[in-house]
C-alpha cells in the first residue's frame, strides 16, 4: 500500500557555477509530493494523516520554509534538495512509524522541472 501528501514551501536560492539566469537570486514555491510505503497496522491505518502531515512539517517544511537555500545547501539545487529531504525522512518513518519512504517528488514550481528520488 502506497500513502502520498503534498507539501509546499517557499525559498530563494541561486544556482553555484552555473550559467544562466538561475546564477541570479530567485525563488520558487515547491511542492513535495511524500509517499511511504507499508503495511496496515490494526487501527485500519498506514500511518494517521496527521502524524503523516506533522512528520513532514516538522523535519522538512520548518526547516526549507521561507529561507536562503545557499545558506542551508552548498549548491540548492533541485536534486541536491531532493536527496537531502529524503535521506532525512527514509530514517525519521522507518525508526518512528516503521514505514519506508517509498519515494519523494520535489517540484520547482508549478509548471517547473521534477526531481524524483527512490
């Protein structure tokens, strides 16, 4: 059984040794797409929505929401984000839930690129 809710967040950030206009400051609304993975415990459920939404909100979103991305990652981009989030939910379900991340989806925007990791 496959469980999925999106998140959003929003962060500036500037592409390092790139060139293009993504060297220059700007910011994205992202969305995240979470899907963990299991089996379904007695209560009927995977893992309570809300506990689903407050794990993510706690060691992602608080973390990503409203800052300078160059301040928190090396070089942000998309897919060094994206590996980041999940490395630190894979260990966060699996130790508190017993669930496995299945895989997270990171959107640069809404009609941006996607960065899937599994």
């Amino acid at each position: 059984m496959l469980l999925s809710r999106d998140f959003y967040f929003d962060a500036a950030h500037k592409i390092v040794d790139y060139q293009g206009k993504c060297e220059n400051l700007h910011g994205h609304t992202y969305k995240l797409t979470v899907t963990i993975t299991g089996t379904i415990k007695e209560n009927g459920m995977l893992l309570d929505f809300a506990l689903f939404k407050k794990t993510v909100d706690e060691y992602v979103i608080s973390y990503l929401d409203h800052t300078y991305l160059n301040e928190l990652f090396p070089n942000p981009t998309t897919e060094n984000i994206a590996m980041w989030i999940f490395e630190k939910l894979s260990s966060v379900f699996l130790e508190q839930f017993g669930c496995t991340l299945f895989e997270i989806t990171l959107y640069e925007g809404h009609n941006n690129n996607r960065v899937t990791v599994r």
